[in-house]
C-alpha cells in the first residue's frame, strides 16, 4: 500500500476511474456502465439513484467487490480492486465492506448474535471477542433485548437492524445498503433510516442504492445513473447542513 507523501485535503473511500461494464450473453453484449467517474470520501452518505435498468445493481456489485469492471479502475480505501481474483475480493469484502440488502439474508437458523458475529468468524477474530463485538453492535441497534432471538422470531424493521449490526461489527470502511427498507413498511424505514443517520453522524461511510427519492432525500449527496452514465451529482437539502458546502 502506498501513502502520500502530503497530507491529503480528502480521504477518498471510493474512486472510480472510467468504469465500464459490458455484459456478454452469446453474441449479444450489453454496455451497463459507460464510463462512471466518481469519488466518495470518508464519511460521506451519498445515495445512488436512477430508473430501473439504469445500472444502480451493476454498479453495486462493483463497489461491493462481488463483480469487477471490464475496463477502468476501483480503487476501494487505496486499494485497487479493479484487478482482484476472486479469493483477494472475498478478502477484501469481509475486511472493507459491509453489506445491507432488501431481503435482509439472514440466516434464519442462527439467534440475532450468532448471525451479526458471522463476518468475525470468517476474519479470524477468536470466539470470546466475537460474542462482545456483536453483542456491542446489536446494542448499537437497539436489540441487546434480542441477542438470542432468531430471525423468524423479529419483525422486518428488527431484522434489518440486525443486518445493519452484522453490516457493523467488523468495522467496515464502507457500509453498502441496497434498497434497505425495500421489504419495510413505513414505521420500520422510518427506523432503519434514522439509524443511517446515526451511523453517518458517527462518521461512517455510507452508500445507499435506492429507487425511492424520499429515502434519498436523507442522504448528503445524490448521485443519478441514467443507461450507464452519471447525469447528476448534488447535494441534498439535508447534506446541506451538515457539509456546509463542502462540495
Ligand atoms: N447479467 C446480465 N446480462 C445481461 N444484461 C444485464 C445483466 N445484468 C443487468 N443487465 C442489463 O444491464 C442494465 C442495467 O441493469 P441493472 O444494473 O440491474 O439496473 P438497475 O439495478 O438500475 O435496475 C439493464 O439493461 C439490464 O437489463
Ligand atoms: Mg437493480
């Protein structure tokens, strides 16, 4: 890993360099991206919007290290990614990312704390310190009443804070949430959303991909996909208390 020789005026989590995509089925090859330039630094809470089919699933697959681009650059935290084998991004998911999704994916045999202490399971982090820190990260949530519960024992709004505190408990550099109240009603997004803002106060780094422009309304910046391409890139009323003009 390199570092600069000045300190940096920006701490970028996320740079995208020309980042194209192209799907091959046959002969028939489909361009998703087309030339994504972007960065997000740390402790920004940007929001990803477009139409369906615009490309917010391509290029979540992308920033989450579970698909690489076919030309261009990621560099993830400094790291370029762009390039990675497949056991290298598994690597770097576990140590850099954590994950929201829709459908939440927990594993519905396994309590609330068995499922957050999974990521350190697979990072090594002995037993003991793996009881504390999702027992800590489950707290964080507001479910210390619900360490041992399962799954099909929490409500939807419960269990997606239960992946929220998974997405946490490895102390990720990224928090990546795609469509996160997708499958809640509104009382739960409405929860799940605020413990967003919580984590960004906090000074998380958080990217949310979603349809709904009132959930990213709550975001400090909107980024709009449109057949591939960025369109747009602006701060929200909201960030713009906080950033104060940053951009
Ligand atoms: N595996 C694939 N093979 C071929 N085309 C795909 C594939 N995945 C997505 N696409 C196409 O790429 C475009 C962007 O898809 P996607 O990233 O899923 O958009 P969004 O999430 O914004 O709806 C769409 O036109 C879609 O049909
Ligand atoms: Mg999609």
């Amino acid at each position: 890993m390199s570092n600069p020789t000045s300190a940096p005026s920006r701490n970028p989590v996320i740079e995208l360099d020309e980042v194209r995509k192209t799907y091959r089925s046959g002969t028939i090859e489909f361009e998703a991206l087309r030339g994504v330039d972007v960065t997000i630094d740390e402790g920004e809470y940007v929001a990803v919007v477009g139409p369906s089919g615009s490309g917010k699933s391509t290029l979540m697959n992308l920033l989450g290290c579970l698909d690489t681009p076919t030309s261009g650059a990621y560099r993830l935290a400094g790291e370029d990614v762009s390039t990675m084998s497949e056991t290298e991004l598994a690597e770097v998911r576990n140590r850099r990312i954590g994950f929201v999704f829709q459908q939440f994916h927990l594993l519905p045999s396994k309590s609330a704390w068995r499922n957050v202490e999974l990521p350190l399971v697979y990072a090594g982090v002995p037993r003991a310190e793996r009881r504390d820190r999702a027992r800590a990260a489950l707290t964080r949530v507001g479910l210390e009443e619900r360490l041992d519960n399962r799954p099909g024992e929490l409500s939807g709004g419960q269990q997606q804070r239960v992946a929220v505190a998974r997405a946490l408990v490895t102390e990720p550099s990224l928090i990546l949430a795609d469509e996160p109240t997708g499958n809640l009603d509104s009382s739960s997004s409405a929860d799940v959303m605020t413990l967003l803002d919580e984590l960004h106060d906090a000074g998380r780094t958080i990217v949310l991909i979603t349809h709904d422009l009132e959930v990213a309304e709550r975001a400090q910046r909107n980024v709009v996909i449109r057949d591939g391409r960025i369109t747009d890139d602006v701060a929200t009323g909201a960030g713009l208390d906080v950033a104060g003009g940053a951009r």
